[in-house]
C-alpha cells in the first residue's frame, strides 16, 4: 500500500491557506461551513491533498470564505518564502516552516475610544485591545491604521482587492467605504476593557 505524498506546491499553497485562515481568526470548522464543506474537507485543502487548490474558482471560492481574495493568498504564499526574521527583530514565538514568523507586532496592543460612534457596541472611556496582524471576522470590531497615520476603531463587514467596508463611521447604522490603498493595516479587537 503506497502512502500518499502532496506535491511540494500543492503543500504551500495549502500552507499559504492555512495562514490566511489563521490571520482571519477563523478554525477550519468555520471556514468549511462558510462554503458549506466540513472541516475535514478544508483540511483536505490546507495539508495538500485534495486536487484543485490551484484552480482560480476554487482559489475565488475558498478565499472568499475568508473574506479575502486569491491575491491575498498569493501574498502569504510570498510571505511565506521569507523565513528569515528582519535584522535586529526579538523573537517572541516558535518559528517553523508552516508558521508565520511572529515579531514584536504580535503582542496585542490598546486604544481607548474617545466617542460614542460605536454605541451600544462600545462607548467612550472603553479600553480595546486589538492584535496586529489578526485580520477580523464580519461583525467584529477592528482598529484600521490608515496611510496617513490617523486610526478609527468600527465593525469589520467585509471587503474586497479594492475596497474594506466598515460599521461605525458616525453610529453602528451607517457604512463607511474605505480604498485598501489608505489602509495601513487592519487589526482585529481580541476585548473590550470597561471600568
């Protein structure tokens, strides 16, 4: 009996998956039932056994579960070649070849609100403590550092290659639409800390 071996492209490509998934905050339970598939049927994509992984309606259909796109897989799978951390960096977690290197950015970090736009959810004097990095679920508070340097703390309800649409841009009823080009980086809020 032969014992099955993924192709080596098929495997990071999995891999690349995978970390996308992680970085979503999502188990393989939850984005399998995103595409109506089982767990062990995402999983089948994630370890490279499951034929198809390269195909782009596939790629579309699995990435868009994780509120993604295949160009976003294309960047962990280009990310994923540099296994070297940066000169200088402190090493805070275990580094392999199927983990992400995490650096100093991966400690969660706070920022208190000063007004009441995301009232019932959260209001001013509440303490966030957001992760960088972890990319939000839909219906899950999020700090956006945009390009400029100004942050804004709203409800993540999802995105695309060109555009992140957000709650909370003066009340939780209204949506704010957002180009990927002004963001700096999106991080998902792990707690609220009230008084």
């Amino acid at each position: 009996m032969s014992r099955f071996v993924p192709d080596p492209d098929a495997l990071r490509l999995g891999e690349a998956l995978a970390a996308l998934r992680r970085e979503r905050g999502l188990s393989q339970a939850e984005a399998g039932a995103r595409v109506d598939m089982t767990s062990q049927g995402w999983g089948l994509y994630e370890s490279g056994r499951r034929p198809g992984l390269f195909r782009p309606d596939v790629q579309r259909r699995l990435t868009t579960a994780l509120d993604a796109t295949p160009e976003d897989l294309a960047l962990v799978l280009a990310r994923a070649g540099e296994t070297t951390p940066p000169e200088g960096a402190l090493a805070t977690g275990v580094s392999a070849r199927t983990r992400a290197w995490a650096g100093p950015e991966a400690a969660p970090r706070r920022h208190a609100l000063s007004t009441d736009e995301l009232s019932p959810w959260a209001e001013s004097g509440v303490v966030l403590e957001y992760r960088p990095g972890q990319w939000p679920r839909r219906g899950q508070g999020c700090v956006v550092e945009m390009a400029d340097g100004s942050v804004r703390v709203r409800i993540y309800e999802g995105g695309d290659a060109e555009a992140l649409r957000l709650a909370g841009a003066g009340g939780l009823d209204r949506v704010e639409v957002l180009a990927r080009s002004e963001v700096a980086r999106v991080s998902a809020v792990t707690a609220r800390l009230e008084s």
